[in-house]
C-alpha cells in the first residue's frame, strides 16, 4: 500500500481564523467580525481581530510552508475582503492582498487551493436575509466570478462551500457560532437549500469565467463511522449508519446524506424528504439540476468517528468507548479508523477523487527551554491516521490531504484556547515556531508517505 505518485500533501487555514486586518484595508464586516465582537460569545472574549496577522506575515508564512515542503496550501478567500458589501463594489485592496498572496505561493512552488467560502458571510447580505433571500444563490454566483476573473489565470483548483453542516448546525440550530440563532427548523432547511443551489451557482460561474480548465470540489464535514471488527455484518453496519440521518430532528443538519447526495447523485436522500417533509421548501427538478453540477473534487472533513457493528436485531448500533478512551485537547476522541473507513465508504457511494481536506489535532503545545516546541502527542495521532489514509490509498481514489492548520489560530467560539498548528503562534508577539510535528511532516512528504 502507497500513495500515488501524484498525491498531494498540504496544509489549510480560513481567513478569519489567520488573517487580522479585521478593520480597515477596504474589507467590510461579515457576520463573524459581528459575533464575536459581542461579549458572551467566544472564549474570553477573543476575536479575530489580529488572529495571526497573515494578512502582513504572508511572506513569512509561505517561507515556513517551503520549509515544510509543503506542496499545496488550502486557503479561504474573505467574501466580506472582496465584496465589503457582499455585491456591487469591489475592494481591490483586499483583490491585491490576494494576488501577492498567490503570487507567493507560486514562486515557492506550492499551489494554491482556493476555497470561496469558510463562514464570512458579508454583514450586509445578512442583512437581506443572508442564507434565508433565495437571492444568494446569485450573490454568491457574482462572487464566484469574481474569484475566477481575477485569481483563474493562476489558480485551478477550488472549493467551493467548507462545512455547510458547521455553519448551519451551529450557527443556525445550536447557536454557538455566527450569527448565534436557534432558528426554526424551517428555516434552516430553506437555508440548507439556498446553501446548495449557491454552490452549484459557483460551479456555474467558475467554469464559465475560468481562465484555464478548472478542479471544482466541495468541502463538507461529519463524524465518520467504522466497524467494531471486520465482519462484513459490521463493516453494513458502519457503512448505514455513516449515511443515516441524524435521531433527533434538532440535529438534522449533521449528516453525510443531506449534503452531499445532492451534489453527487442529484436528489435528496428519500428518507430525509419523507421525515423532514413539514420543514422543506418547494423542491423542483431545476433547483436539483444546479445543486447537481459536475464537480471533479470531492473533499471532506474528518477529524474523529464511531465505533458502530450490527445489533442483535439487525440493526446498526454505536459501540460505547472504553473508560479512558484517548481524546485530543479538545475533547475529541482519537480515533485513526475514520481515516480509512470514512474514505473509503464515501469513495463507494459517490466515486469521486477523495480529498482529505481537514484532519488534525488540538494539543497542550509549549514552548520548552530549548526554545523548541515538543508535540509528541500530534506525532502520534498523524502517524496513526495517515497510516490509515495510507491503508486507504491501496483500496480507492485518493487526491491529497490537508492538514489542520498551517498555524495555530482563532478557532471560532473556542478562541485561542486551542492549538491545532504544525506552526506554534505567540499571539502576543506573532512569533513563529516550527512545531516537532512540522519537521517530522516534512520527512513524510519527502518519502510520498513510504515512512509512515
């Protein structure tokens, strides 16, 4: 088992969790700068403000990404730096950031993936209504032409949408994150819709105004689900339940099936329409034929999964963790399996080139007295799951993978409270570290993976 000789090894960030500059410099508000401006909505009271100031340390961000050999960069464009008041007038002061931003990258020799929207819905879009005004889905259409207009001579590979489950389930249905409703479910469902028909608008306009021939993907998320052994009763098992909908309603939006059905095989699952069928909105062939628009990436996600195998009655079940199960800094489980299961199940049902466009963890990091940054802990985790990407490899269609984050940063209600970095960042001075873990992905994208 190997990757291929054309995989591709990266690291990804989004723009309001690195790039400072919150204020000024052209760039209007977006429903972040808003939110966490309030008190009561993020760890202490931290914004994005400075975040890791990438918007200035660009330069020096993309030499460290050389010196990891880094051979792709996952990034997201500021919608609200582009556009300040989402249509109309366009910032080119936030259009040269991105160019020089660009433009580094590729005389380092690493390319740039582009991802158009990470959760910086302009402020005044949301004042129209935001993911509710069916006009969105041409907002974001002007927008996505835009992009391809002015970054396309340069940049072929994109993303449309990142974690539509996150900004919906957390923004929309838990409140934790911008803009912080508990919506209707109605609502959210119409929102969802909106969410879909606005990236298969995106589609639409990259390949129409792209400059050369385009790689057009999707970035969604979700818990992954693997077998207890490797029965084939429990392997159906794991496989179900990956798909399935979610038990409670309030819930709905974290699922696999929702999302990514639609963009991949053109129809929403049958379950879902029979269930939800009180909350959606009018459904027509049309809008299935947008959301449905060929895309050539399929990106996901994946940070953890469920232990699942077949219950007594022939139904899948969830199998407990153990007492002291192994868990990240953030409270994650650790869990490598869902890094061979998860793509492997998606590969089956939507056969696309899979893309592992998130994966990482959060850890206690310090700087030690060498001045050096230990991480052991996050050596151990990606050992275990790229191994598992690896096993993965030998089986199915793999395109690369990005790892989570380039820099420790602004990690939305949770703050600077974790650290998730290959690169240690001192928010007080803005001080770079190379983390251990740095070096040693270094070493594993010099040999395509063979040391793991």
């Amino acid at each position: 088992m190997s990757f291929s000789k054309d995989f591709v090894w990266g690291a990804a960030t989004s723009a309001y969790q690195v790039e400072g500059a919150a204020k000024g410099y052209g760039k209007g508000l977006h429903i972040w700068d808003v939110f966490a401006g309030e008190p009561g909505h993020v760890f202490e009271g931290h914004t994005g403000d400075r975040a890791c100031e990438h918007y200035f340390r660009y330069r020096e961000d993309v030499r460290r990404m050389k010196e990891i050999g880094l051979q792709a960069y996952r990034f997201s464009i500021d919608w609200s730096r582009v556009l300040p008041e989402g249509v109309g007038k366009v910032n080119e002061e936030g259009i040269a950031f991105y160019d020089r931003l660009i433009d580094e990258l590729l005389e380092q020799g690493i390319e740039p993936y582009l991802t158009l929207y990470h959760w910086e819905l302009p402020y005044e879009l949301y004042k129209r209504g935001g993911w509710m005004n069916p006009e969105i889905v041409e907002w974001f259409g002007a927008y996505a032409r835009l992009v391809a207009e002015r970054f396309s001579d340069r940049v072929s590979k994109y993303f449309t949408i990142n974690e539509p489950q996150c900004f919906i389930g957390h923004g929309f249905l838990r409140g934790e994150h911008a803009p912080g409703l508990r919506a209707p479910l109605r609502d959210t469902f119409e929102m969802a819709h909106n969410v879909l028909k606005a990236h298969g608008r995106a589609v639409q306009m990259l390949r129409q105004y792209g400059k050369q021939p385009l790689s057009i993907g999707f970035a969604p998320t979700c818990g992954m689900c693997y077998p207890e052994t490797e029965k084939p009763e429990d392997i159906e098992a794991a496989r179900q339940m990956l798909f399935a909908l979610a038990e409670e309603d309030r819930d709905w939006a974290w699922n696999v099936s929702w999302w990514s059905d639609p963009v991949l095989l053109g129809r929403y699952p049958e379950e879902g329409l029979r269930r939800y069928e009180p909350y959606l909105p009018r459904i027509t062939p049309e809008d299935m034929k947008l959301i449905s628009e060929p895309i050539d990436l399929y990106g996901q996600n994946i940070y953890n999964g469920r232990c699942v195998r077949m219950g007594e009655n022939g139904k899948p079940e969830e199998v407990k963790r153990k007492e002291g199960f192994p868990q990240t800094a953030m409270g994650w489980p650790v869990t490598p399996e869902a890094l061979y299961w998860g793509p492997k199940f998606l590969y089956e049902r939507y056969h696309k080139p899979i893309y592992i466009t998130e994966n990482g963890m959060a850890c206690h990091d310090l700087v030690s007295r060498d001045g050096r940054v230990h991480d052991p802990s996050r050596i151990a985790f990606l050992t275990e799951y790229l191994s598992q990407l690896k096993r993965a490899a030998g089986e199915i269609e793999l395109g690369g993978y990005f790892q989570w984050s380039l820099l420790d940063n602004f990690e939305w209600a949770k703050g600077y409270s974790g650290r998730f970095g290959l690169i240690y960042v001192d928010f007080a001075t803005q001080e770079r570290i190379l983390k251990d873990s740095a070096y040693w992905y270094r070493d594993v994208i010099r040999s395509n993976g063979e040391e793991l």
